[in-house]
C-alpha cells in the first residue's frame, strides 16, 4: 500500500522524484560530515591534537601532557614549559636579584636598577640579554609614570632552570604565572628566604599595582623613583606567595614598606631585592 501511495503522489507531483532525490542526497552529506567529526547527540565537542572542549563540563585535559588548556584561544606556537641549555642564548630571561644595593630604595633610578640586573646577570653568563628591571616610577611634573609591565619585553620568561615563569605580559599579571619560591629564584639559581625562614626576605620591590602598573595620585610608592635610602615608601610583592593579609599572595603588589632605608625594608621581611626580566 505505501508503494501505491508513492505511486500515486508521483503521478500527483511530477517534480517529486528530483526533490526526494536531492533530499536524500543532502541527508546523506550531513551524516557523512558528523561522522568524520566524530560528533553526536551528546554535546560533545570535537578534539583537536588530542585536546578539546566538551560542551557539558568545558575544557578537557590531554592526559598525555598534564595541561588542561582548551585549545579554543590558545597560542599558536606555545612556548615550551622547559627550556634546555645549549641553544643560541641563555636559558635564563628572569631571576630575582641575589642581593640588592645596599641601599634601601635607591637603587641609582631605573637606569641603575637595570645595570644592577645586567651585572649579576653577566656574572653568570646571561649578559647576552638586555635586562629591565620590574619597577614602576611614580609621575612627576616633567615626567610621567613608567608601568613596569611595559618594560620588560613580552616574554616568554624562564627562570635560571629553564622552567617557563610566563608565555607573556598578560600570563604575568594572571593567576597561572609560575613565580612562588620554587621557580622565583636568583640568576644563580638559588632560593630566597620566604615566610618562616630566618631572615625572611620576600618583600619585592615593584612600586606597582597588581596589574603592573604605577599608581595613581600623590602617594610615591616608589623611594622617590628608586633614588631615596630615607623617607618614603615603596610597594613590595612577596615572591613566594604567602604572608598575612588579602594580598599577600601577591607576587607584584602585596603591601607598602615602613620606609625606604635598608633598615626599614628589613623590617617588613625585605632586603631590597628586585625582579629581572629579559626583553629579547
């Protein structure tokens, strides 16, 4: 009886059997590229280099690597998490200073912070980087603030292991940057003292904000743009991510110093270091 009526609706419709024709043939095309993108009712998304997006539950983990980035926005070229010795440059393109001046807060400006990090850098074989200093200046009536985000290249940075501190500027200013006591070591690859070690050395200085930017207004918290040992202040992050307070887990901008002299920055738990970047 179905063979009649599909009879009689193509002598009603003379134009029936091209449209089924092509319907079929659209049908079969549909299921065709769902199967070859491995999809189906579920919600699954497609996977790509073995990473990929489930529509439920979001990223899915590539077991193989231990990374759990979902390929969607994702680098292109994504820098290795290790670097190895023996290539054109250096491994190393970030460090803490071992020491600082000696000094307090001046640090002879900007331009003497960067020297300080290309010595000690040159010291153990890493002079073959430009290196910046993480620092902030305060504006002032001739001149305006400098972020300390804008000056030091746009990464990626490894520590003196060759372990990838951050891709880029925006990784550093994010909640995955690698920077804690393990990886935030000197160019020698030695640890500083953090929270529960005699001295505690884990004031920063940045003179910035979270972001790494300077601040705004009056207050300097920056010794005077890095050239004051005595009055002032100076904004510190905590290289191993721990202290008292809502932002001591700031690696950046976790509190303000009692003063600018080496004394008072001991005080608070510092000594006057600071962060080295490589901008090449």
């Amino acid at each position: 009886m179905g063979l009649r009526m599909a009879s009689n609706a193509h002598r009603e419709r003379p134009g029936w059997t091209v449209m089924a024709t092509a319907r079929l043939a659209w049908a079969i095309v549909v299921v065709a590229t769902l199967t070859s993108c491995g999809s189906d009712s579920s919600g699954i998304g497609v996977a790509v280099g073995g990473e990929g997006t489930d529509a439920a539950s979001g990223p899915v983990t590539n077991a193989a690597s231990g990374e759990g980035a979902s390929t969607r926005g994702a680098p292109a070229n994504d820098p290795p998490q290790f670097r190895s010795m023996g290539g054109e440059k250096s491994v190393t393109t970030f460090f803490v200073t071992s020491r600082g001046t000696g000094r307090g807060g001046d640090l002879g400006g900007l331009a003497g912070a960067d020297a300080h990090c290309q010595a000690l850098a040159k010291a153990e074989g890493s002079a073959d980087h430009t290196w910046r200093a993480y620092l902030s200046t305060h504006a002032t009536p001739t001149a305006p603030a400098v972020h300390a985000r804008d000056r030091i290249g746009t990464g990626p940075w490894y520590n003196a292991d060759g372990f990838r501190i951050a891709r880029d500027v925006d990784e550093l200013h994010g909640a995955t940057n690698g920077i804690d006591k393990d990886n935030g070591v000197t160019e020698r690859l030695d640890p500083i003292n953090g929270v529960g070690d005699t001295p505690n050395r884990h004031d920063i200085l940045t003179g910035s904000k979270p972001d790494g930017t300077a601040f705004d207004g009056p207050d300097d918290l920056t010794c005077g743009n890095w050239t004051s040992s005595a009055e002032g202040r100076a904004q510190v992050g905590h290289h191993d991510r721990k202290g008292q307070g809502p932002t001591a887990t700031s690696w950046n901008s976790a509190h303000a110093t009692r003063g600018c002299s080496q004394s008072h920055l001991e005080s608070t738990g510092g000594a006057g270091l600071f962060y080295c970047f490589a901008v090449d």
